[in-house]
C-alpha cells in the first residue's frame, strides 16, 4: 500500500499499479481510451491526463498520463487542476474532428465510452469546419459490424485481437491520420473472440451484427443474469430481451470464470431463442392443445406406471431434480449416453477423491506450464483456449519482472518478452488453434495420446506406470517439474477414457491443477443427480418394461444412433417429449410440451469447473414454463421450494442453493429492476393490444423485478442484470461494481464451488490400451469439434448457422484425394460425405466433424469403413 | 346591501365590455406553429421518411408512450418498422421533438383529438407520418452523416474527404 495525494487529499493506493487504475478504483472519473483493464497501458490516447507534482511546495506541476505513471508512494496528483481539464477537453476534441455525425443510427449510441468521455469532459461544440476523414468499411462476417468513419484509433481493437486473443487477421494498416483497423480485405473474422471487439471498441466502429437485426438501445433493453448455455464453462452472461424476443448477449464480468471476454459462440449463439423451430404451444399427435390438457395427459401417464425419466446435460440442475422425483430415483436416467456416461462419472471422481484442484480460469492465466491432453479447447470450451493463451504469458511476466518493468505497462512487457512463451505442450488428434503458441505438439488417436501422457507422468514420478518409450515426454517432464503453477487440460471430447486417466496421473505426478472439459453447460450437474445412462434406458424398454418415456430437453438423436433411437422410440408406447426447439425427437413425441430456454426460465447449472452458478428469466414468459415447473406437478411453486428440497434428495448438491440469494433478496427493502431507470416505452409497446397497460408480471422465482422500478444501490454479483453508473453508460461501468478496477466484483464473485479435492494421496491409473490400427479394412473414425457446430443449441443461432461447416469427413494424405465423394459406413448407418484433407491424420484414420447434423450421434471414436463412390 | 348593489353594477357593466369568449368550434382561435399539439412524422425534402428510429424521443417521453421498432433498408436506411404513439398517455410537453436529432417528429397546433374510445387514441406510423417537413424544412440528417446509404456513398456528405485510400502511403 502506498499513499498518494489526489487534489489535495491522502489515499491509499496500490504501489504496483498505475494512477489511472487507481483513480478508478477510489470512484474518481478520470476519462480514458486506449487503457484496458485486461489489456494494459500503452499510453497511446493521451486522453486520462493528470497534473503531477514534485512535493506540497511544487505549485506549477507537469502534464503526466496516468494510465503510464505507477502509483508510487508519496505521489501527489490533481485530476481537477484547469491545465489537465483542459488539455483532456482538448484531447476529445481533436478525438471528435473526424468523427461522423452517426450517433442517431450508431448502435453505440447510449452505450459509447465515447459519448461517455466527451460529456465527461465538457466538449460540446464542434468549432472544426474542415472536411472529414472517410473510410470505406469491410464486410466482417455475421457477428461484427464494421464502420470506419468512427475509429478514434485507440488501437484497443488490434491490441485484443492480435495481442490478446491470437488474431492475425486484422490489423492496423495505412499511415498518419488515415490508420485503418481491418482485414487485407473482406471476409469474416477467423479469430473465435471477434466478438468482444464489440465491447473493446470505445465507439461504433465495430458493433454486434446480430443485435442489428432487431437493434434496440441498452437502455431499452430488459436484462437478467444470465449462464451461457453453449459448453460447459459457465460464463456469465447478461441477455437483454425487448418485444418478447432475445436481442443479444454482452458480458457479465466474473473474475473467476470469463473476466471481460466471450466467445463467439456464447455471444452470439443466443439466437436459438428467437428460432423458428421453437417448440411455443402443447401438442398432442401433432394436434395443439391447452397446457392444462398437455399437463392432465403427463399426469395420467405418470399415474399409469412404468414411466422412465430422461433428464439431459443442457437442462438446468432443478428441471433434471423434478423429473427424478416425478419418475422416481430408479426411474430416471441422465440422458447420456452409456460412454460419455462413464466419462463423466470418472471425471467427478477424479475431481473429488484426487488430490488436484480445479482452477478457475482466472487461476488458468497464472499457470506457467500447461499440457492439454486430447482437447481441441479452442473448440469444445473456447474461453478456456483464451485463458491459456493467456498462461503462455506468465514467462514474459517473469521476464519483466526481473527487469523491474510493471506488469500493467502493456508494451513494455511485450518487447521485454518478446517471443517467451512458457512451456504449453498440445497433444490432440488433429491440430488445433493453439498449436501456434505452443512448444511441443503431439498427433494421434486417443489412445496414442493417453499413452503418451502416461509416459509423460512416469517421467515425472516413476511411481507412475509407464506405457512405452515417448522420447518427448522426457521435456515435458522437465518443464512441468520447473513449473511454480503447472496446470494440465483434458476432457471428455475425444471419448477415450484412458486420456482421461492419463491426464489425472500427469496432474497428480506435478501436483498440478487439473481442469476437464466437459461437453454441455450441465453436464456436470446431471451426472450429480445420479441416473442410469441412456443406454441403460434403451434396455429396459427392449424388455418391454416401459409403458411411458419422458425425455426433458434432449434430442436423443444426438446422443446415440439413429437405429438404436428408433428402436428405442419405436418400444416404447407413450413418448413425452418437454423441449425449447423442435429436434427431431420432439418430432416424433406422442405428447410434446413446450420449455422455456435459458431466458425464459430460471434454474441453475454446474460448470466445468464444479461451479453452481444460477441463471435467471429475462423476460416473463409467453405461454412457455421451466420443465421444473410442468414436472413438479404443482408441488413447487417457486425455484427456492425446489432448492429446499435438493439437499434431501442429493446432498451433494446441497450447496447449489447458495449459488444467488434466495426470492427473498430485498435491497432497502426494494427488488433489483430488470431494466434500465430510462427504459422507454411503457405504456406503448402493448397499447396496439389494449390501450390500457397490463400489470407486471410477477417473479417469484428470484428478486429481480420485470420493469425499472427497484433498489438505488448496486446488487450482488449473481443479481447484476446489467452494468451502469452514472455517466458510464457503456460496458466500462464494470470499473464501478469491482472492489477495485480488475479484482472481484463487490460483495464476491458469484457461484460455489461444488467440487474440492480431499484427497492429499496420489493414486495413479493403470493404464488399459486398445491396440490399433484394426484389421482388415477398418478405418478407426475420430471426432473432430467445431467451435460452430458441435454444439446443439447454437446450430439453431442465424449467425452461427452461417458459419457451420458442411458435413464431411477428414483423412490423412495418403488415402484419397480432397472433395472425393465417400461412402462412409459406422455405427450401422451410412453417410455420403465430401473428403476433407488433414495431413496431420494418420494411416487409416479418419475424423468427422461431431454433432453437425447428420453426423451427431455418433459414438466417435468408432471403428467404420470409408469407400470411395464410384 | 351596498355591497350586493355595487357587484350588481358591476355585473350590469360587463355587459358592454369585449368579449373573450372564442365560439369554438364555429370559430378557430389561432395557434402559433411552435403550439404543442398533435405529433406528427415528417418527410424530407425527397420524399423519405425522416425518423432514423434512432429511440430518442422515446427515451425522452416522461410518460412512456412512444414505442418503435428500427428496422433497416436494402440501401440501409434505418427506418422506424412500427412506431406508436399513445396519445391517452401523451402530455404534449414536447420533449420527443427537443430530442430528435433529424426533426422526424414535430408537435403541430392541432389538438382536435378528442376519440369517444381510448383504444382509438394509440396512433400508429400510418396516422403518424405526414407528406411533407412540417416546421422545419430543408433538413435532411442522411446527408451530413456519415454512414453510407443508396444513393450516397462514403465521402459524399456534407463537410467530408472522399474515402481514403489505404494502400497509398502519401503523406
């Protein structure tokens, strides 16, 4: 702790950091551009100029930038003093010169940093009379808008793209005043982070495409917290809904999980929502009905026995909990399949009786030495793939530190470290994003790969069981062993037990923190309700011991092949069906009963990393219920009745109810309002219905109101619905609601952590191998994932469709030629697929892309046959 | 009962003074053009629509009852897809036409609204738009923006340099 003088007055600072940062963080408002909390200082704005003086005698004082000034003990400053105000209002107004008169059909506009900083700084009238600079703008794809016009060539775009998350596809280009930030030319984005360019941007220059097509101001729109519901690692996400339909996603700062950023897949996903193939009314045989006659006929089927339950990974904890109990604990069955099942069940028991700790993803970034063992991350969990690029950093860290160059002083950091990464080593079955940070590179099935990394672990500790000779594994050893904080990433995605295994003895052997990726937003959190997998149900129908299925959310054709989903359907006399979108098992559902989506229902998920973390309505819904609600049958009227009864049933996730505040939450006794103090449109929006207004809806599922009435005062960190202050209208008032600028939000990050290691005994796996390559003329066909793709919901996304790879299947070099038409035989069924060449694929190895339509459901790896058409 | 005569006298004396009394609705009274009546939607000079749904005037409302929806153009032209005025609600305080930063919506001295049914006091665009610029004629916001529309590509508004070239390292 330091102190320093701020216009006369002591404060306790951070020595380490910078004025501007810390001025920030005591609530001053100091403008800024180019300063990011994630991304550091480079100076390069000009714009959060302060006066510094020498000492209490010093009257005259110089001009210093504070986001390039450490906080240094004993530092007097003056944000108010006339020179500094000045030579600020100066700064905007040289900013504003060129800037477009565009903020009416800006989509900015409302929530612009720039607006923010120019009425923080008084400018307000334009005396410049000369031409404006003019930029032709690029068309970057469906997620990101491009208008050039309004750059103030802050360089935050580049600086995350390229610096932060790996870009290398848009650039700062051209010279003096006519810099220009984009591609070489046209065409979409290629970087899974482009997204946050939106929220990076200080001004419109690049904004949210999807929102375009419904654009609404942020102060119209009504938010709730909200969990991205697109891969396992439970960002935090605020949707904003106006006019009955989802208009998009921002970030929800948590400086655990997703810091300041998402992926595109999770931003942009969200689409599915306002899907044509939404499930909106009860059908019986096709025929509409009333939900009270769709709940009559669930009753009825329940009260005439042999009913099975078939929970799913992408309903919430609670929906999952009320089909057990409407079903029944032997009844209910996870709705994963028997493999991934298994997968699972290991991985939680590995978290929880092993001896290493699950990191967060901020605890990911700190780590100096990484393996990441059969996942392609970058496409299975892609904000983790950022936390890691993040990681191969911290030797720079060190790097600067022994220089005595402060971390924040972005640049600096940067040339000291140069090209130093800290040791990442990537094993998977195909190449991956990451590849090009990392310092060692593995190819192979996954069985290859789970031996490697049980001869990487015997490397480390030789009571480990060793798999064969991997001269590689010697260095990956070595680095691991140097590591203060070495971290190993693997997960279920390659279907292969032993790289599991493999992973937990690497960790175990470094005492590394070990953190699996799981493949849905409640993965997690459906095996922790405990039931049978789905091949176990596929069973007990073939005997004829079923009378009625009921499957919440889940399209069963994604989880097993299509023959064994017919033969299941086709044993089973009663299908209901409870789901968001029309899969194709909806379709064939004797009664189908709409559910409400991650917006319209609230419930809770665990994440990857073991962490309940709860997700809220963000606008009432319209004719469509939580699946907790129609599968409680009325014995639970609000979310925390369903939560007192958890701990009873499943004690281990007794701890999900402290993931928010219960209904109950008041502030001042007042609710926290959904939606901004000038939301607008009230006694309109619904007046071409009835003139008079409706009443608002009520919540009792959580203490957040449907309107703009509630608490002055900032609320938790699991009930922000949006981010705003005073004077910072754009995403920047994060700043506002953090213990300091960067650090927890106040009041704590939300969620608990289900999952903590207990055990301090290393166990290792031995390992079990499958030999390969097969006989005959087998080929043995992985799974290949795709950040847009294979995920189920966001198929269904406008913007994420557009960019969906068509089918197809991928070999190595050697076997046919590329855009060959193939026959490809697994799992009982047959595919005509285009080849796609990957060199990095073996002999007799193939990969199909998982869960893009028709290829999900496929048990990969499996064995198959490829034969070319003729 | 002096008192009562002289107010009667009084009384008696009016009789010969002006008289205030407007014989509406046979009579009009006048209203200055800034009168703060019926809202209207107003054209530019070419004919288009000039409101950019920009949701200001909304915002602005005290009571709320304006609500739009933007939509935009093959040319990109942004544009109001419905816009809704609640007029039982509406105070005429004119703070959507302070607001507006293209003069779309303007008050016009007309406040002859009266409707035996609330419901037929909600206008929609269609009762909204005029045909012509109402009080403030010659301005069109598309020409001194600076996002390109059809008929007016990047560098041809109003005060701006023709569109840089990026690959030209002139100084």
């Amino acid at each position: 702790m330091a102190t320093v003088y701020i216009d006369g007055k002591p404060y306790a600072v951070d020595a380490h950091q910078n004025l501007l940062d810390q001025c920030l963080s005591l609530g001053f408002n100091l403008p800024y551009f180019c300063w990011h909390p994630a991304l550091g200082s480079v100076g390069a704005c000009r714009q959060c100029a302060v006066k510094q003086f020498k000492d209490e005698h010093d009257t005259r004082g110089k001009i210093v930038m504070a986001c390039i000034t450490q906080a240094s003990d004993g530092a007097r400053i003056s944000i108010d003093d006339p020179e500094a105000v000045k030579f600020r209002a100066g700064v905007i107004e040289g900013l504003m010169l060129n800037h477009p008169h565009d903020c009416p059909v800006c989509d900015e506009g409302g929530e612009c940093h720039l607006q923010d900083m120019t009425v923080m700084t008084g400018h307000d009238y334009r005396r410049y009379r000369f031409e404006k600079r003019t930029f032709r703008n690029q068309d970057l794809g469906p997620f990101v808008n491009h208008e050039m016009n309004r750059c103030i060539q802050c360089y935050r775009c580049v600086r995350f793209y390229r610096n932060y998350a790996g870009g290398r596809d848009l650039n700062a280009l051209s010279i003096h005043q006519t810099v220009y930030f984009g591609r070489n030319q046209d065409g979409v984005l290629e970087n899974e982070f482009s997204g946050n360019l939106v929220e990076v941007c200080p001004t419109g220059v690049f904004t949210d495409k999807t929102l375009k097509r419904h654009y609404t101001r942020k102060w119209d729109l009504m938010y709730a917290p909200s969990i991205c519901v697109h891969c396992a690692t439970g960002c935090n996400v605020s949707a904003g809904e106006r006019y009955g339909t989802l208009r998009r996603i921002v970030n929800r700062f948590h400086h655990e999980v997703n810091g300041y950023f998402l992926c595109d897949r999770g931003r942009y996903g969200y689409e599915f929502v306002n899907s044509d193939k939404r499930v909106r009314e009860a059908r019986l045989n096709g025929n509409a009905i009333t939900a009270e006659a769709a709940r009559e006929h669930l009753r009825e089927a329940v009260e005439r026995g042999r009913a099975i339950g078939i929970g799913s990974p992408r309903a919430s904890l609670e929906s999952n909990f009320a089909l057990r109990t409407l079903a029944g604990p032997g009844h209910f069955f996870s709705g994963i399949a028997d493999r991934d099942q298994r997968l699972v069940a290991l991985i939680l028991d590995i978290l929880r009786r092993g001896p290493c700790r699950v990191p967060t993803l901020h605890e990911i970034e700190l780590c100096d030495a990484v393996v990441v063992l059969g996942e392609d991350v970058t496409n299975t969990a892609p904000r983790i793939a950022l936390s890691v690029r993040q990681a191969v950093r911290q030797r720079s860290f060190e790097m600067a530190e022994k220089l005595k160059i402060p971390l924040w002083l972005d640049d600096g950091v940067r040339d000291a470290g140069q090209d130093q990464r800290s040791p990442l080593f990537v094993a998977t079955i195909a190449s991956t994003h990451l590849d090009e940070i990392a310092s060692g590179v593995f190819r192979g099935v996954p069985d290859e790969i789970a031996r490697f990394g049980f001869a990487v672990a015997h490397a480390i500790d030789s009571a480990a069981p060793s798999s064969g000779d991997f001269p590689a594994a010697r260095g990956i050893a070595d680095a691991l062993k140097g590591a203060k904080r070495p971290l190993v990433v693997s997960g279920a995605s390659c279907g292969s037990e032993a790289v599991i295994q493999a992973a937990a003895n690497i960790a175990q052997a470094c005492g590394a923190a070990l953190y699996f990726i799981v493949p849905e937003c409640n993965t997690l959190g459906c095996a922790m309700v405990a039931g049978g997998s789905l091949d176990a149900a596929f069973r007990l129908a073939a005997e004829g011991n079923v009378d009625t299925a009921i499957v919440l959310e889940n399209d069963l054709y994604r989880r097993a092949p299509a023959p064994d989903v017919d033969a299941f359907i086709g044993n089973v006399p009663h299908l209901i069906v409870l789901d968001s979108l029309l899969t194709r098992t909806a379709e064939r559902a004797e009664l189908l009963v709409p559910a409400g989506t991650f917006a319209e229902s609230a419930g809770t998920f665990v994440s990857g990393e073991g962490r309940a973390q709860r997700f809220f309505e963000v606008f009432p819904p319209d004719g469509v219920r939580e699946s907790w609600r129609t599968l409680g049958m009325g014995r639970w009227s609000t979310l925390d009745e369903v939560l007192a009864d958890l701990p009873a049933e499943l004690p281990g996730l007794a701890r999900a109810r402290d993931a928010a505040p219960s209904a109950k939450f008041r502030i001042a006794g007042a609710k926290i309002a959904r939606e901004a103090h000038r939301s607008s449109g009230r006694t309109a929006m619904l007046a071409n219905i009835n003139v008079s207004e409706p009443k608002t809806p009520v919540d009792p599922d959580s203490p957040l109101s449907f309107s703009m009435e509630g608490a002055e005062k900032k609320p938790p960190g699991a009930l922000i619905p949006f981010f705003w202050s005073a004077g910072w209208n754009s995403i920047q008032a994060t700043n506002t609601y953090q213990r300091e600028v960067g650090g927890p939000l106040n009041g704590g990050d939300p969620g608990v952590r289900l999952i903590e290691s207990s055990a301090k005994e290393k166990s290792y796996f031995a390992g079990v191998f499958e030999e390969f390559p097969a006989e005959g003329g087998e080929w043995l066909i992985v799974p290949i994932h795709h950040i847009f793709g294979s995920d189920e919901l966001s198929l269904s996304a406008q913007a994420v469709a557009e960019l969906v790879p068509a089918p197809y299947v991928a070999v190595g070099r050697e076997s046919f030629a590329q855009n060959t038409m193939v026959r490809v035989e697994i799992a009982g069924q047959m595919f005509l697929l285009p080849v796609r060449i990957r060199s990095e694929l073996g002999a007799r190895v193939a990969a199909l892309p998982a869960g893009i339509p028709p290829l999900a459901g496929l048990p990969l790896p499996q064995r198959g046959t490829i034969e070319e058409v003729k | 009962m002096f008192s009562i005569l002289s107010t009667i006298w009084r009384v008696f004396l009016h009789m010969f003074s002006r008289r205030v009394t407007v014989q509406y609705p046979e009579q009009k009274p006048y209203l200055a053009p800034r009168y703060r009546g019926r809202i209207i939607l107003s054209r530019d000079a070419e004919g288009g629509e000039r409101c950019v749904a920009c949701y200001l005037c909304a915002v602005a409302c005290p009571v709320d009852c304006i609500a739009l929806q933007a939509a935009e153009d093959a040319a990109g032209r942004r544009y109001p897809e419905f816009f809704r005025i609640n007029f039982s609600r509406c105070i005429f305080c004119g703070y959507c036409e302070d607001a507006c930063p293209t003069y779309a919506i303007q008050l016009t001295p007309d406040f002859e609204m009266g409707e035996f049914h609330r419901q037929n006091l909600v206008y929609e665009k269609q009762d909204l738009l005029i045909d012509g610029e109402g009080k403030y004629p010659g301005y069109n916001f598309w020409k001194v923006a600076g996002v390109a529309i059809g008929g007016k590509a990047k560098g041809e508004a109003a005060r701006e340099a023709p569109p840089t070239d990026v690959n030209s390292l002139m100084p």
